[in-house]
C-alpha cells in the first residue's frame, strides 16, 4: 500500500460504495494489523446529511483491559438492555464520540419459534438474515423525528451474526398501566404519546411501509421523556407500490399480508378471520394505534382471552367497551369515546384514517395552534 493519501483514499472508496467519505491524512503509515486497520478505517466516516446509514463490512471483536467489557469495532459494550425472538439489545459507547447507541444483534440463521400463543394463521418463519435485511431495508429508508434512527450496520460476512447500531432511547419503553391494571398515564400524557405515534406512523405508510406490530412497547422514550419513536420494524412489511398517497393492493401483496406478524392482542380484524371477510391493507397498523391508544389510557387492552382462539373470537364479536370512571379515575369524554370508536372500527374500509385523526377534535384538543401541528406531521416534509 502505497502511503499517500489520495491513494488510500481511493482504496477505501471502493472497498466501501455508496459511501459518502471525509478524506482524512493519517498521521503514519497503515499497519498491517487488523486492529489499527479497524480504528483508522472509522475516520472515514459516511456523511450524516447524504447518508444516515453507514455500512461497515468488518466486525473487529476485542476486549477493554481496564474494564473486562468487550468492543465491536469502535464500540464498547456496556450491558444487554432488551432481548426478544431475534436477538438481544446491547447499551454501547462510540469511543470515537462518547455517544450512547444501542446495538441490536440478530443471528443470520433463522431461530426456532418460541413457546407461546399456537398459529392459526399462515405463518412463515422466514430465514434470519432475510429478515434482518428487510429491517436493515426499512429503517435505511426513515429519517424522521417520531421514527428510531439507524446509524451504522455492521456486516461481516465471515461472522453469523448481524449488527444494527441504532440510536439509543435513554428514556426507555413507555410504563403504561400500574401493577394492579390501572393506567399509568395521564389523559394530556397519552394524548401527546397517540400524537408522537400518529405523525410517525403516517410518515412510514407514507414510505410505502406497513409496521405490523405496533403497541406500547414498540413506542420509545427520548431522554427527556417529551417525546417517543416508533422501534421495532422485525417483522415489518414494505411495498414500493404502496407509498405515497394513491395506493394500490394487488393479490401479491395481499398474500403477503396474511403472513402472521405481530402481537395477537393489537391484531385488527381482518387478520383473525378465517373466511378472510376484509382485504389486509394499513389499516391494521390504524387498529393496533387505536388497541395502543386504549392501553394508554386505561392500562388494559380492550380486547383479551385464554387463548389465541377465543382472542381472534373476541375482537372479530365483542363490541368496544370503555371502563367505568371509578376503574381509571376520569370520565370517557364523548369526543374520545368517538375517536376510539372510529379507530377499533371492525371493518377496515369504515375505519378512520390518519389524515382523519390529524384533524380529530380530541387528538388536537389542547393544541394551540393545530395546523401548525399537521404541518409538521404532513409525511411529504421529510
């Protein structure tokens, strides 16, 4: 390797396209080691504005000596803060800036379904790293404020596992209900987090993407809890076709769609009947926000059972029921009972939109200036 900069440059550009660099001089020649090779690799940084994404394609495991924690590249990991069906959720340190990420690790090669709630649906248990490209996919395409950021995929093909670095939630999930099933929020407090959840869930069916497992624990905190994003796209759906205003379902997509994803309690109608009585469309992402919306402010989910049998029963028949003032502590006003009427709508094509809900009387109740509000959350301004 030769030891001028234009020339080292021009290696790493095409060892990594797509890659928006920062030339840097490196004060002395590269070293063969892979370690230097790793550190003196992260001063070519993507730059943010062209490119939210950096993709990395070497993943350099160590230790720390002073402390025992492990590094991946320039990370530091810290602790595991969450685990689920596809991997665990590390807390790290950039060494380089000194900021909090969170890591999201998912091994390539598809898990075993775990014990729980027996299918009844279509079910695909599709391979790892399949999915975990799709939700690398997916997340590369949102940029907005009420969306989790991702920062940096890690992807070294000799490796089995897959590194999502996303920005980190300091403020954490969302506590909902109180350990004997009250509601833990105040009505303002839900209104503000249903708002949060509203303007970026338009934003991603703006982008052609379909969430499928929308609720509470999806939804997470900024450090100074004034607001959340929307977390989670694992089991996400996205179509080209179905971005932008004029959308457009075909058979394919249609297919697609009856695939079980998601959490059975924010299941919308159309996915628990057998006879398949409604097309599956956005609208079951507009179910589960009304479903989260209801566990905000009552600490219970509207719709429960046994099984999975007697909850696809319960949500395809059971009317919507709102709990009594002296289970929650308030009145259910009548514009709320409307809106969450509107958004637990059995039927799909009789169920509210998200441009209905920007303009709700009760989501925009206690905002001063409303248009200003849709203003921001109209999809087209990012």
């Amino acid at each position: 390797m030769h030891n001028n900069s234009n020339s080292t440059f021009a290696l790493i550009k095409n060892l990594v396209p797509r890659q928006h660099l920062q030339q840097w001089k490196p004060a002395e020649p590269i070293s063969s080691n892979k370690k230097s090779l790793i550190k003196w690799f992260y001063f070519f940084r993507s730059t943010p504005e062209h490119l939210p994404v950096r993709v990395s394609n070497i993943a350099y495991k160590d230790y720390d000596p002073g402390t025992g924690n492990k590094i991946l590249n320039n990370y530091m990991i810290l602790r595991e803060i969450g685990r689920g069906m596809h991997g665990k959720v590390k807390l790290a340190q950039d060494l380089d800036t000194g900021e909090l990420v969170a890591i999201k690790v998912v091994d390539k090669q598809s898990r075993k379904r775990q014990l729980g709630y027996g299918p009844l649906r279509k079910s695909r248990d599709t391979d790892g790293e399949q999915r975990v490209r799709r939700e690398i996919a997916i997340l590369q395409k949102c940029v907005h404020p009420h969306v989790v950021r991702l920062q940096e995929v890690i992807d070294d093909y000799s490796s089995k596992k897959i590194y999502m670095v996303l920005e980190y939630m300091e403020g954490g999930e969302i506590v909902w209900r109180t350990p004997d099933d009250g509601p833990a929020l105040s009505v303002s407090q839900a209104r503000q987090i249903f708002r949060d959840l509203v303007s970026g869930l338009d934003y991603i069916h703006y982008q052609g993407i379909i969430h499928r497992d929308i609720k509470p624990s999806n939804l997470l905190y900024t450090k100074d809890n004034k607001s959340v994003k929307i977390s989670d796209f694992g089991v996400s759906y996205f179509n080209e076709r179905l971005a932008g205003p004029n959308v457009h379902y075909d058979d394919s997509i249609e297919k697609d769609l009856e695939e079980t994803a998601g959490t059975p309690a924010f299941f919308a109608p159309e996915l628990c009947s057998p006879q398949h009585l409604w097309k599956i469309t956005k609208a079951i992402d507009v179910w589960a926000a009304g479903v989260t919306l209801y566990c905000l402010l009552y600490g219970q989910c509207p719709f429960t059972a046994a099984s999975e049998y007697e909850l696809f029963e319960v949500i395809l028949n059971t009317p919507l029921v709102f709990p009594d003032a002296t289970q929650v502590g308030f009145e259910t006003s009548d514009d709320l009972k409307d809106l969450l009427s509107k958004l637990l709508e059995k039927d799909p094509e009789k169920r509210i939109t998200l441009d209905q809900v920007k303009r709700h009387p009760w989501v925009i109740e206690d905002l001063r200036h409303p248009s200003a509000w849709r203003r921001e959350a109209n999809p087209k301004k990012y």
